[in-house]
C-alpha cells in the first residue's frame, strides 16, 4: 500500500490534447515526475496535459485486454452478420463559429445534432488553454490571444465542430462592411465562399452570415453558400455589435423544370437581359425625404441605406405595398431614386424580410 501511495505521489498521469502532436494521435498516457512541469513530452508540442488515473499494470490487465480483444472480434463478426443497426449521427453544427471575449468573459457553445434522439457523450478541445478553456461547452476567456474549440462525439470522432475564439483586451468597432464577390452566379449544388473587406483593420467584431431564402441559398459555414434550386436570394453579412451589414445578390440558374411547382404556377419566366453591375460609390452622403434619410449615394447606390423615421410605404413601385415602421431600415440597391431589392432589417436590427421588386 506504501508503495502505491508513493507512486502516486513522485508521479502524475494526463495526455495531451493537442491535435498536432503525435502523442495525441497515439492516445498516449505521459508518466510526469511530480515535480515536472505538468506538460506534454513531445519536444514538438509541450502542450499542457490533461490530468487522468493511472494506466493498469499487471497479468490482470493483460488478461483483461485479451478478452477485450475477443469481444472486440466477436463484436466485428456481428457487424458483419447483422449490420450495423446502432443510429449514426447525420449532422452535427454548433451555433457560433467564431466568438470574440474579454479576459473573465464566458460563453456557452450550443450543439444540435441530428437525429435528435440521440445524446452522445461530448468531448471538448481548446487549442490553447492559457488563451481560452472550454468545459462542457462553456468557453471561458483568459488571456490575449486566439485559440481553437473544438467538439465531437466520443464514439464518432470522425465528426466534428470548431469555434474559433479571440480574447481582446478592448472592443474595436468596424466602421464599413463589404462583401467583395458580386454578383454571384451558381447552378442547383453549386458552392461558392464569400468573403469581406472590413475597416478599420483592427476592428474585432465577428461577422454573422444569413440567406433571405435558405430553401434557395443556404449558408453553411462563415460566408461558404450551397445553391438549393433556382432563384435569386440577399445574402447578408452583418457585424454583431454595431449591425454594419452589407448583401450580395446571388441568382441560381438551370433548367425550367428545376423551379418548384408552386413558383412555375405563379410566375411566368421572362429573359432578363445581362446587367452590369454599377461600381459601389466612393463617396457617400446624406438624403433627408421627409419620411426617411438616405445614406450613401443619391439617387443610385448599389448598396444604400434607407432609414425610416415615419411609417410609410417602403417604395411606391412595389407592387405589394409593403410599409416600413419608424426605425426600419432597408439595405440594397437603388435607381433613380427606387428600391430595386435589398433586405429590410427591424428597428431591433432583425431580418424582417427581402424586397426585391426590380428596375
């Protein structure tokens, strides 16, 4: 019994969590004197270990790991005669893919997974622990720096979620916005990744990317877009603290019987011819219409902004006659002085919809 204890004592157990290292690869338990420091062994890598039990010595875990392998086998032979009848999980997504904190701040990952029945143990991986740590999805903010979450399911660790995290010492606010793909054509299964051009360099505010149709466009993952069917969508791409945003026309095109039977019966199809897109401004202002303030360039603006400061019809073309309320704002493209689309965004910097109603 003396023995164990003072084993225990001259020597801690732990593995390494870093995805790079080859210790970690080998799911290696690092034997470190007590009076080391408490970190992986690997001269590449010297990541802080996770403390854990231990590994058994002696006939009996030998004994055990030979029956382990029998049942492992016997276990193979039943896949093979009877398939494989255990659930799989068929999509797992985490809600933020990229979060920015302060050192003591912390928040929560969440995971939905698909079939939802299932509850699979999770595991948690933070790239650089002295930066941020993450336990049971709840990512705590340490110091300056960056660091990788990742998560995946323990018996499925094919499968996987990263949240890229930066720790800031002070909020630097982004003072312009712009998506520098458009416009982006794409057919049925098409992807395309979008990017953006933000000022000033240093500001650090994370960008959310949304469809104003996500049955024709979806967003997978920051910017990367999946044309569903035909048809034309905004996408916005929006900071999260001061709701700078900007959209990008984006029109899926194939064959006629690839539009839903709902759209074919509603809609007739006309050619539209080739358009050029106008050259974003270089210089913008300010438009009062007494309803409404203008920002940018007027009458014609790729990318405008309408802001309401009295309930009114948002274009009198539309033929829909839609009416924006006080604090509305709409973003998008103008010409002579008309909405030809863009997306309408609440006083709450909500999506309340897009509005294309054309030149």
């Amino acid at each position: 019994m003396s023995g164990r204890n003072t084993d225990r004592v001259r020597y801690r157990y732990g593995f390494c969590l870093n995805d790079n290292c080859e210790k970690c690869k080998s799911k290696e338990v690092q034997e470190i004197p007590a009076r080391k420091e408490f970190v992986c062994q690997n001269p590449e890598c010297g990541k802080p270990l996770r403390e854990c039990p231990p590994p058994k010595k002696g006939g009996k875990a030998k004994l055990f790991g030979i029956i382990a392998g029998v049942v492992a086998l016997l276990a193979v032979a039943c896949f093979f005669i009877f398939g494989n009848r255990t659930p799989k999980i068929e999509s797992f997504t985490i809600d933020k893919d990229s979060i920015i904190l302060k050192p003591g701040q912390s928040e929560r990952i969440n995971v939905t997974i698909d079939p939802k029945e299932l509850k699979p143990e999770l595991v948690w991986q933070s790239s650089e622990e002295n930066v941020a740590t993450v336990r049971d999805g709840v990512i705590l903010a340490k110091k300056e720096g960056k660091a990788t979450v990742k998560v995946f399911p323990k018996d499925q660790i094919e499968i996987s979620a990263i949240c890229e995290v930066s720790v800031v010492m002070e909020d630097v606010d982004m003072e312009t916005l712009d998506i520098q793909e458009e416009p982006i054509i794409l057919r049925p299964g098409g992807h395309q990744q979008l990017t953006v051009k933000c000022t000033p360099e240093n500001q650090n505010e994370t960008i959310t990317w949304s469809s104003s149709d996500e049955s024709i466009v979806k967003v997978i993952h920051k910017g990367k877009i999946e044309a569903i069917k035909v048809g034309e969508v905004s996408i916005i791409a929006k900071s999260n603290r001061t709701g700078i945003a900007d959209t990008a026309k984006v029109i899926v095109e194939g064959p006629a019987e690839m539009l839903d039977e709902k759209a074919t019966e509603t809609k007739t199809p006309e050619t539209k011819p080739a358009v050029t897109p106008a050259p974003k401004p270089t210089a913008s202002g300010s438009k009062n219409l007494g309803y409404a303030t203008f920002k940018g360039t007027w009458p014609n603006d790729v990318n405008g902004r309408m802001v309401f400061t009295s309930s009114h019809v948002i274009d009198s073309k539309d033929p829909r006659k839609r009416v924006a309320e006080a604090g509305d704002y709409i973003i998008g493209e103008w010409s002579d002085g008309h909405l030809v689309q863009g997306i309408w965004y609440g006083a709450d910097n909500t999506v309340k919809g897009s509005v294309i109603i054309g030149k």
